[in-house]
C-alpha cells in the first residue's frame, strides 16, 4: 500500500469517526457577557478542546477541517465567505479534500461568521475606569523611565 493511500484511507477513518457528532451539531449559541462602565461587551463561548467558537455548525466544522489540520488553522484566519470558499477549494483541488456535500454551506455560514473579516486588528479601547491612575502619587519611586 502506498503511503498516499495510507494517508488518504486514514483522513477517512477520521471524517467517518467525527462525521456522526457533526449530524448531531450542537445548536447551542451561548453567549457570556463581559459587563464594564462604559457597556457590556458580548464575547461567543468557546469550544475548550478546539479553540473554536461554539456555535451552530462547529461540529461539522471539526468534523472536516480538524481531519486533516488543526483548528488553530482556522482561528488564525480571519476570510469573507468567497476567501473562505476559494481556499475550500484550493484543499479540494491540490490537498485531497472531499466533496463536502450538504455540509459546505453550514462550514462556510460558521467560517464567515465568526472567522470572517476584521473591522480592525487592533483591540477597542480600553473603558476609562481599566485606565491607570495617572499623577506621581501613583509611579513607583523604583521605577526608571527607560526614556529619559
């Protein structure tokens, strides 16, 4: 046997073990809020084995993209539905990926929605009550202004 086929026979073992779990996606969109003075802030729960956020279409989501390479892939990219789309089927077309069927537009709803674009990289400011207290009273006298 080839070390392709190995390979190829392998990833589909994988799929079929995770693919059940994937029907079964979970349909839960908790949400936890991070309250401060100035408003709340909603942040998604996170999935704690994947790192992904945990969100209808996460388990068709590992189910397919984790059978070949880690979530972490996905976590660090941040594509437009038509990217995400495109890089679907660079895998398909040179990495061997298979047909996903019904599942393609369930990966790319999750993928655009959570992973999709960013408005900017930087985070938003902090409120003004998480600001440092400014004035001497409140420096060190230990500390040496690397600046001059």
């Amino acid at each position: 046997m080839r070390l392709g086929d190995l390979i190829f026979r392998l990833i589909a073992l994988t799929a079929a073990f995770f693919l059940p779990h994937a029907a079964a996606d979970m349909k839960n969109t908790e949400l936890y809020s991070i309250k401060s003075q100035s408003k709340a802030h909603v942040q998604p729960a996170i999935e704690p084995q994947s790192g992904l956020v945990n969100a209808e279409g996460v388990n068709t989501v590992l189910a397919h993209c984790s059978a070949c390479h880690s979530p972490s892939l996905i976590t660090q990219n941040a594509m437009s539905r038509e990217r995400w789309l495109e890089t679907i089927r660079w895998m398909q077309d040179t990495q061997k990926l298979w047909p996903l069927g019904d599942a393609e537009p369930v990966i790319l709803d999750y993928l655009s929605t959570w992973y999709g674009p960013k408005t900017s990289a930087r985070r938003p400011n902090l409120a003004p009550h998480l600001l440092p207290k400014t004035g001497s009273a409140h420096i060190s006298k230990n500390y040496t202004n690397p600046h001059g």
